[in-house]
C-alpha cells in the first residue's frame, strides 16, 4: 500500500486511480474523508496487486504534478494503514458484514462487489488505452 499526499480538495478516487493504474493493477483505492468538515483529507492510499508495481509508482510518481499539486508518494506507515482500515470499516462495513452468506444471499452485497470491482478494471483498462 502506498501513500499518496498533497492532494487538492477536488481529486476524486477515479483521478487518483488514472494518475496509478499505468503502473499496474490496483487493488484498491481510498481518499479519506473529514466528515466534520465535509471534504478529503488531502491524501490517498493506493494498493496494488505485485508490491514491485507499488515501488514503481512511488518511482515515478514521488514529486510529480497532480491536478496543479505537487504530491508526495511513498509506503504508507503502519499508523497510516491503521487509519486507513479504520475509516473503511466505519463507513462500509454492517454488524453483520462478516456473515458471508448474508452478505450474498440476503443483502446482495456479494454481487454489487463483484460489479463495483469489474467496473474499476475496465475504467482502468479504458484509462490505460488512452
């Protein structure tokens, strides 16, 4: 997982994921909010599949321009993925999101996963053919 600061209040995760898929395929991608102030954070983790595709990101991207920023790309720190999980699982996960069977039977949370996840790959795989 890689850290991803500077960014501006107006980069959305589908820049961010543009800015990222060329160097591999991502896993993930996640701009904490502030809700008290209702906007990002200003910084993003960015995960791949192959951790050499991390380090070839942080390569190329570390003091690179995005949407008019400078931003800073590095591994993310321990106390950083701490934060990070913490903020996914506060605003994504029910008392019962363990239960995988209700998860796909009940709440149809299985499939709409699978779906979000197969919309992400072709973005990136449109956004690697531009």
């Amino acid at each position: 997982v890689i850290y991803v600061g500077g960014l501006g209040e107006d980069v959305s995760e589908s820049v961010v994921r543009a800015a990222f898929v060329p160097f591999g395929t991502l896993k993930s991608v996640s701009i904490p909010m502030d809700y008290k102030a209702g906007k990002t954070r200003g910084f993003a983790f960015v995960e791949y599949d192959d951790a050499d595709d991390a380090s070839e990101a942080i390569f190329n991207m570390d003091g690179s321009d995005l949407v008019g920023r400078t931003i800073k790309v590095s591994l993310a720190q321990q106390n950083q993925l701490d934060k990070m999980m913490s903020s996914q699982s506060a605003r994504s996960q029910a008392i019962w999101s363990s239960d995988e069977w209700f998860q796909q039977h009940v709440a149809g949370r299985g499939s709409e996963e699978k779906q979000r996840t197969l919309k992400e790959a072709q973005q990136d795989q449109e956004t690697l053919k531009d």
